[in-house]
C-alpha cells in the first residue's frame, strides 16, 4: 500500500484562521473554522497518514537564537485568548482522526522537515500544508508544499517565478539577502537580484566566495560579510535529523 503523509503546519494554519476572525476572542468559530478547512484538506489529499506539528508557545527561541541574537526579537506573542484556545482546537482536530506533535526544544519547522525528509527518502509522497516558503528547500520528487490560503503548489516553478533559484539554492539565497520578518539581516548591499546573479553563476555561497570570478562588486561585500554570510545560511537551512520518538503506525490516518 502506498503512503501519503500530509504534514499540517499547525500554527501557520490557525494564526490565518484567527487573523481572519471578526471576533478575536471567538475561539470557538475559530475552532470550527479550523476544523472545517482541516476535513477540506484531507478529502482533497486523501492522507493515509496525518499529524499536525505545533511549536510550544512557551518555547524559546531555541539554537538559531544562540547562532544569532537577533532571531525572531521582539515578533507579536501569540493572542492570548488564542493560546488559552489551542487545547480545545488540538482535541477538535483529534476528533477528526489528526494527532498533535508538540515541539519541545526544537522548532516546529526542524520538527515538519525531519518527518517530512524522513518519509519521502523512502520514495513515498509527502505533502506539507504551510504558507512558510522556508519548506521549499525541501522540494524533491516525493515532497511538496501546498500553501492552502492561495491555493496553489509552492513548487520549482514557483520558486524559479519567486526567487530565481533553485530549492537547493535557498538557504545560500535567504543567507546573502537575510529575511527580514525574522531579523536575519544576511549580507549588507546584496539584495535578490544581486544574489540571484550570483547563485545562477555560482552553486552556493563557498563555491563564490572561493571564486576569483566574482564580480568585484560583490567581492568586497563577501570579505567584508563572510561570517554573516554563513550565519544565516545556516539559520536558514532546516534541520532533518531530529529524534522524533514515534512511527509512521502512529500517526495512520482514520477515515471512520
């Protein structure tokens, strides 16, 4: 029997549900919003396994904070009466047959890629629900990304459309420009279209910074940036190799 595992981006999905409310202390309609954009998703999906990942909301902001001080200082917390809230929507999903992972210590971003990575290197399809283009380095034959609000694949194409990279580019790419919604400020001077020039002429940011044929424009910038450079490469790059403490078996979806 062939596997499908939808991988729900829990928070990505309530903030947008929540966010959307006329009424941000309703956290029943959100709950039945939720719920009702969930049973969409798996009759469009058909999963044969399904787990939503949550991030803790009292978790810190973990290793990428130590690499890099400024990392996601001072985003919104979450509103309370949402976070008073996620206890009723986690048992509302279970009762659609969808289990909860909660991260402890680590993002749920490294938690989705791991499980994500894990499953499709053994060539069964995955599919992660997320609007976070984060996921699309990713991107393999078995792995996709579907951003549900816009109804559409964040696939190679659209990260060709988007960045002018391919998916394995993106951590270099988000290294070199930063990504400012989570005060990673990447190198000084090298914006997207800078960066696209020197990732379609150089595989990554080593093979670049190795090169005596990078224009000279960028040559200071590099030398001057290097580390920075590096920093939020890594910052950026998903990590899929975190003990997950369960199987596939447990996380079988439940039609009835």
């Amino acid at each position: 029997m062939s596997i499908h595992l939808v991988i729900i981006d829990a928070l990505n999905l309530i903030r947008r549900v929540h966010s959307a409310q006329p009424d941000p202390n309703d956290i029943e309609r959100t709950i039945s919003t939720t719920t009702r954009t969930l049973q969409r998703i798996i009759n469009e999906s058909e999963p044969t396994h399904i787990i939503a990942v949550f991030d803790h909301h009292l978790q810190d902001r973990g290793w990428r904070a130590d690499l890099l001080p400024t990392y996601k200082e001072g985003r919104k917390p979450m509103p309370e009466p949402l976070q008073q809230g996620l206890d009723r929507i986690q048992q509302a999903w279970w009762e659609l047959g969808i289990d909860s992972l909660l991260s402890e210590g680590d993002e749920a971003d490294d938690l989705v890629a791991t499980l994500a990575c894990k499953v499709a290197s053994h060539n069964e399809k995955v599919t992660i629900i997320s609007t976070d283009k984060g996921y699309c380095q990713l991107l393999s034959p078995t792995l996709q990304i579907r951003d549900y609000f816009q109804h559409r694949w964040l696939d190679e194409p659209f990260i060709q459309n988007e960045f002018g990279v391919k998916p394995s580019q993106l951590a270099d790419y988000w290294g070199l420009t930063g990504i400012s919604s989570s005060q990673v400020p990447g190198v000084a001077g090298i914006g997207p279209k800078a960066a696209k020039e020197i990732l379609t002429q150089f595989t990554d940011i080593e093979q670049a910074y190795a090169s005596d044929e990078l224009a000279p424009k960028y040559r200071k910038k590099l030398d001057e940036h290097i580390e920075m450079a590096r920093i939020c490469k890594r910052i950026s790059t998903l990590k899929t190799d975190i003990e997950l403490g369960f199987n596939l078996q447990d996380i079988r979806f439940n039609k009835e």
